[in-house]
C-alpha cells in the first residue's frame, strides 16, 4: 500500500473517531516547496461533511496521524493545508522493495479477468495512411500497452475498410490509365501507388465536370452524371455482385496496399493480434435488426427501413436498416461488435479509436448495444481525439495534399541527423549506429510530440520544434536516459548491495516521482490517456536532472552514498525505460 493509501484510509478512520462523520474520498497535492513537509490534504472538501475552521480540522487530524501512522513525523497546518512530513525510513525501504522490482509500476492480469479489445488505425485500401493515422495508431496502440500494464489482457484490432465506392474509383484509374504498372515495375510502395490512382480518379472526374457545365449542366448535375463516377459506381455493383473480374482486381490492388501498410506499421512501431475487414463485415448486423424489431428496440416506418428511437435519451432517431434491406455503417458496426465477442469470449469491453467527428456515432452505437441487452455494452469507451493540423492548413486526400506517414518518418530522422551533427556529440559511432540513433531520437520525438497531449485536445505539429534537446521533448527525455547509462556504464565497483543512508532532500524528491509510478499507469489506463505518461516522465527527468546537478553521485566520497545514488540513478533510468516503452518510444544507450 502506498504512503498516499495509508493517510487516506486514516483521514477517513481519523474524521469518524474525531467527528462521528463518514467522508467518501480525501483530496492530495504534493506539498508546496516553501513550507515543510512532503504530502499535503486537502481541508476544504471536508468542510462539505463537518462545517468549522479549516485550520483547527487540520490540526485535529494533524494530531490524529502522527499518533496513528509511524511514517508520519511532523505536521504544519497553513490555512486549509495539511503539510505531513514522512520519515526519511519510509522512503528508504520503499526504495528497497521497489530496486530489484524488474516490473515495477505494471500488474500482471488475473485469470478471471476479462480481456479488453483495442481498435485503432482502420485505414481505408484507396489511399496511403496519413499524419492523421499516424495520431490514431500511436494512441491506440499507446491505450492498448497502457491498458495491459494496468493488469487488463489486451487485444488489438482494427477493420479494414477495403470496399466501397472509394476503393472502386482508385480500381478504375488504375485500370482506365495504369497500364499495368504495378509496385515492382514502379518502385513504389503499394500503398502509394493506389493512392496515387485514387487522386488521379479525381483529376480526371473534375475534368468531365467541367466539360459537362461548359455543355450546359447544372453543377449537380455534371457531378452526378460524369461517366467516371457512373463506372466506379457500375464496379461497385459489379464488385458486390461477385464479378470475377472485377474481383480479382480487388484483391490485387488491396494486397498491394496491405503489403505497403505492413510496412509503415514496422517502422512505425505498432501490431495488430488480429485483423477484421469491411468486405466480410458488412452484412453482419442484419440478423441482430431482426432480433431487434422482435424485442421492441427497433420498429419499421411504412417505406420498410428500421429506425431506432433515441429521442427520450435525448437524441434523434437513427435508421439500422435502408427500406431496400441494405444496411448503414450502424448496422455494421452492431454486428462486428457482436461478432467480436463471438471470436474472442473473454473480451469484456471495447476501446474505439477514431476521431472526434464521430463522436456522436458512437453515442448511438453503444447506447443502441445496451437496449439490445449486452453486458458488454456497459465497457465500450470512444477514444475520441482532436485532429492534427499542420502550419500550412488542413490535408485532402483526394487532392494528394496529405502528410504521408512514412515521409513524415524519414523527415524526423532528417531532422534528427541534422540537429545531432550540429551538435557533434557523435564521436566514436559507426554510420550504422548513427543512422539507428537519428531514428530513435526522431520518432521519439514525433511519438512524444503527439502524445503529450491530451488526446481530445487538437494538435498544431511542428516537426522541428520536436526535435528539441531541451524543455518537454521525447529527445530531451532519451539524452536524460543516456546520461544515466553514461553513469552506470562509469560505476566500476559493486553496487548491488543494499545500503542504509540518510537522504538528501534531492534524494528524497526523487523517491517522491518514483513512488507515483504505479499510480500514474493506473490513472493513465482509467483515463486512455498517454499524456499522464508522458508528462509524469518528463516531471521524473527534471527531478532527477535536479538531484543531478545539486548532488555527487561518482564523486560521493562516502561509498554506501555513492552505492545508493547509482542505484536510484539506474532505477530512475529503468522507469523512463519503462514509461517510454508504453508510449512506444525507444531509448537510446548513448547520445
């Protein structure tokens, strides 16, 4: 149990034996630097359940601790403040119970647990993935790591968007003006090649518009009645209707982009445990809309579509089923959550990625889950986040106007070799362990970039301000890193044992963020929020570059000192290590 625990449930022990008044919670900050102690409560929320003076219920519990908690030696009261000063002896041993600890701040899941599903990147197979995927699949995959540390068995998904009118339009600019170029016969990535026939589509459809407006259509006229557009809507049909050939083409042309895709995720540094895709996903649902109609949660208007009245939860009505029987994206949506649980039955709830303009989506698709009666339905979280935009304006696929994942990648690590070498710190390295270091740090700093941030917050992205060696930067986090490895690798003695010290201030304050861990991964999983991470390891840096700079460490003169710093330095080092892994950052030994 952490210090924090222990006050809490003697705060609440201390207000019934003092007050005869249960309180639910207690509130704690860390206590400010001006005054003496190392935890403060919180007095004025407890006002709520005993009206008084704040600073005489600060004594009175004050008291009531340092009689009750052996770790508590002292305690000052400054207006509704609560300072507790902790024995240096508690510090000491909590850092000898976490040193060896080789998995501290991580649970491992229980047996009966269920496992949570974790759906990110979704890409559509018309076009290569972008700065906004790049958002998606580091918070997803982020989520998912966090999720698992915090003792939940994790799976991590996504659906492949590979049908639809989209696809048909990059088929048949291939087919109409490719000729039958492939990503051997190019060089290009798969992926890349597609997307490319996806903005030819829409050169060359813009063209007929306007040949058709100059002939005297109406704009909405022209757009609806350009031949290109009617043929990729034949394929369509064609597509749906099983047309070998057109079929064949499909498959071709989407293996092309997952081939391409596979890629971009390697390098990226992200997985996937299994696969789920639209063209076998899309006439799931359904049978659920019959079921649904039966037992009351659906009714038919007289054109013959299915709604689903949400008004009396304070939304619209939300059409399940068109009056021809075919189904909307809710409809899939029903069924593959469905299905998901059918394919894995300990899954118990579900994390959704996607972007905040779908946020009322998802508000129906869950609240629809519950009427249908799924327990389940009761774990389902929309990892709803901002968008990415960039200092020259907002992206357009259609118009090739997008950042591509994988030019912004090279362009981190160009930036990155460009900052290091106007450093010259790289003396001694191979041109191979160069070009691996400028990676590292260049992706630690779009990785960390993007997920400092909280993620229902919009992102302005500065690739060169990334990759910054000072301030709240992934680099300035991964040279932190290596400076430690710097010490360990310069500790030529023994210092394995375990030591009795009394602790510098600085010792102590760092003990302080290094307790927070746990906590910190708990808080980040409850809230699917990499940004805790990352600002709690940013805070553990700039304690640690304190203790740094104000206290020896290879220098100490007294060796159980010494033994002691370089083991608080090397546990300092292991937790960014372990931080930054559920980020999926890399740190580098050197720098």
């Amino acid at each position: 149990m952490s210090i924090q625990n222990s006050i809490e449930t003697k705060v609440k022990e201390g207000f019934l034996a003092l007050y005869n008044i249960e309180i639910p919670s207690v509130e704690f900050q860390a206590t400010r630097k001006e005054f003496d102690g190392d935890i403060t409560v919180v007095v004025f929320p407890l006002l709520r359940y005993k009206k008084g003076n704040p600073v005489q219920i600060g004594e009175d519990l004050g008291k009531y601790l340092v009689e009750n908690i052996t770790e508590i030696t002292n305690f000052n009261v400054v207006k509704g403040f609560l300072n507790l000063v902790i024995d240096d002896s508690f510090y000491t041993k909590l850092f000898s119970s976490i040193n060896k600890n080789e998995t501290y701040g991580f649970v491992s899941p229980k047996a009966d647990d269920k496992a949570i599903m974790v759906e990110y990147s979704s890409p559509n197979t018309n076009k290569p993935l972008h700065l906004g995927h790049v958002r998606n699949n580091l918070l997803g995959y982020s989520v998912a790591e966090i999720i698992k540390a915090a003792g939940k068995k994790v799976y991590k998904t996504q659906i492949i968007n590979d049908r639809g009118i989209h696809i048909c339009k990059s088929m048949l600019a291939w087919e109409k003006f490719g000729n039958g170029e492939t990503p051997e016969s190019t060089g290009l990535k798969g992926d890349k090649l597609v997307g490319n026939y996806y903005v030819k589509f829409d050169q060359e459809y813009k063209k007929e518009i306007a040949k058709l407006i100059s002939e005297g259509k109406t704009e909405e006229e022209a757009k609806k009645e350009a031949p290109l557009l009617l043929e990729a809507q034949q394929m369509l049909r064609n597509w749906e209707a099983g047309d070998e050939k057109v079929v064949t083409l499909w498959k071709t042309m989407n293996q092309w982009v997952y081939d391409g895709f596979d890629v971009t995720y390697r390098n990226m540094g992200v997985d996937f445990d299994n696969l789920y895709f639209e063209s076998n996903t899309y006439l799931l649902g359904k049978d659920v809309v019959a079921q649904g109609l039966e037992k009351g949660v659906f009714y038919k208007k007289e054109d013959g579509s299915v709604w689903c009245d949400l008004t009396e939860e304070g939304l619209d009505e939300k059409i399940v089923l068109r009056s021809d029987g075919t189904a909307v994206y809710m409809t899939q949506d029903i069924g593959t959550a469905i299905q998901r649980v059918k394919d894995y039955e300990d899954v118990g709830g579900m994390v959704y990625t996607v972007g905040n303009e779908q946020d009322y989506h998802f508000q129906v698709l869950f609240l629809i889950l519950k009427k249908l009666g799924f327990d389940w339905a009761k774990q389902l979280h929309h990892l709803s986040y901002g968008m990415v935009d960039l200092p020259s304006g907002k992206m357009k696929s259609r118009e090739g106007t997008v950042v591509d994942a994988d030019d912004l990648m090279v362009e981190m690590t160009d930036t990155a070799r460009t900052i290091s070498e106007e450093l010259g710190k790289l003396d001694g390295y191979s041109d191979e362990e160069k070009e691996e270091l400028y990676k590292t740090i260049g992706l630690g700093a779009l990785k960390y970039f993007i997920l400092k941030v909280d993620p229902k917050k919009r992102i302005l992205f500065d690739p060169k301000s990334s990759v910054d060696f000072q301030g709240n930067t992934g680099p300035f986090i991964q040279y932190t890193y290596a400076r430690i490895q710097s010490i360990i690798r310069k500790a030529d003695f023994d210092y394995s044992k375990s030591v009795t010290i009394e602790l510098h201030e600085k010792e102590k304050e760092l003990l302080k963020q290094l307790e927070l861990y746990p906590e910190t991964v708990q808080q980040a999983a409850a809230n699917y929020s990499p940004a805790i991470i990352a600002n709690y390891t940013y805070d553990l840096v700039k304690e640690f570059n304190s203790f740094y700079q104000n206290v020896s460490i290879l220098g100490e003169e007294n060796q159980d000192k010494k033994i002691f710093r370089v083991q608080l330095a090397d546990k300092v080092a292991k937790t960014i290590k372990s931080a930054f892994s559920l980020l999926g950052i890399n740190v580098p030994e050197r720098m």
